[in-house]
C-alpha cells in the first residue's frame, strides 16, 4: 500500500516490566562484615607484630630469660 511516503510510526515495544533493585540492604552488612573482618585482622596483626617486637627487643638488650618455658611440676 502506497501511503505517499510517510510511515506509521513503528509499535512501542512491549517491555519485561523493570526488576526490582538488589536489596541494598545485604549489600551493606555484606560490606559492613567485610570491613568488620579487616580490622579484626589488623588488631590481630598488631598484636601478634608487637608481641615479636617486644622478643626482639628484649633479646637484642642481651637478656637470657626473654621467653621463659613453663615447666610443669614434677608428680
């Protein structure tokens, strides 16, 4: 059918209704333990690297009894 050069305009697509944004709120107590994990690492970190510290310390000054060894009582 000749319509003198002009087109219909083309159907609107039918489209998926939009899907409902990730829940936000698992994102940030995901991100929040993440975070969380992080810095009990680093306080472990820091511990664990001053206890060796310390050792260090104390053997370089030229002490013998640095990290005395618990015997327990003879039965």
């Amino acid at each position: 059918m000749n319509d003198g050069g002009q087109r219909a305009p083309p159907e609107p697509e039918e489209r998926p209704p939009p899907r409902p944004p990730a829940d936000s709120r698992r994102t940030a107590v995901f991100g929040l333990l993440i975070a969380l994990l992080l810095v009990v690492l680093g306080l472990v970190l820091v511990k664990v690297l001053g206890d060796a510290g310390r050792l260090q310390d104390c053997v370089l000054s030229g002490r013998t009894n640095c990290a005395p060894i618990e015997v327990p009582p003879p039965q």
